[in-house]
C-alpha cells in the first residue's frame, strides 16, 4: 500500500469493513512508530585548525586591546578568553571558506611587524595631532592690538 508502511500494517479490509477505517488505522499505527521527521540535522562543522585559531585570537587581541581600547575606552578591552573563544570561531570560518590558506613565514613576520610597531605609529600620530593642537594660533590682523594715533591740534 504506502512506501512506508510495514507489510503487518497493510492489509486488505475484510467483508464490511470501511476502507477508510482501515487507512485511518495503518496510518495511526505507521505515526506512532514514525521517528520525528523534519530536516535532517547538518553535521557538525569541524573545529578551526589550532594555527588558524591562534593568528585570529593574535590579530583579534591587537586590534582591541592595542588599537582600538585606547583610543576609544577601556570597555572595548577583551579578555584573554575572549580572543581566544572568538579566534576559535573566526578561525573556523578562515578554515572552511579558505581551506587551503597557509600562513607563511612572510605572513607571520608582517602580522608580527604590524602587531609591534602599529600601536607605536598611531600613538605617534596622536601625539602630533596633541602637538598641533598646543601650538597657538596665529593671530589674524583684528585680534592684533592697535595704537591710535592721537594727533594734537591746537
């Protein structure tokens, strides 16, 4: 009768039964035995390579704690588990969208340049913005103050 149903739940009516009554039962009885249906639930995603984990927890730790939190607030700080939960997860994606991105030897040393001499670059410009701001003005020809003139008539 139905594809799935088992041979013991399909049979045919005897005399004076009703045909739906019958169907109404198979299908009960099919329900009852039926495991849930539905989407079947994707396997889990693999977990980002400890390589690529790390660089993200490196980059992600830099960027907030060196670069952004000074400039911006100290509620923009993360901790260590933080960077380390939130590499794991950027890392995971790196590993599946880009499944064959090695880093080098060349992109570990600029990562490592950047992550060094960055926060030093931007704290020099800070400091140049901090001195531009000190250095007085220069007067325009109102705030110049005048003498006048006083001429003696007799």
């Amino acid at each position: 009768m139905g594809l799935f149903l088992s041979a013991a739940l399909e049979r045919q009516p005897t005399n004076g039964e009703d045909v739906d009554e019958v169907l109404i039962a198979e299908a009960d009885a099919a329900l009852a035995d039926a495991q849930p249906s539905g989407v079947p639930a994707a396997p889990p995603e693999p977990p980002a390579s400890k390589e690529t984990a790390d660089m993200c927890a490196m980059l992600l730790q830099v960027t907030f704690n060196r670069l952004v939190a000074p400039r911006q607030g100290e509620h923009w700080k993360l901790a260590d588990e933080e960077c380390t939960a939130l590499g794991a997860a950027y890392g995971a994606v790196l590993d599946k969208y880009f499944p064959d991105l090695r880093f080098g030897v060349e992109v570990t040393a600029i990562i490592v340049t950047l992550t060094v001499f960055g926060p030093r670059y931007l704290t020099s410009v800070d400091k140049a913005d901090e001195q531009k701001q000190k250095q007085p003005a220069p007067a325009a020809a109102a705030d110049v103050p005048t003498r006048a003139l006083v001429v003696a008539t007799d």
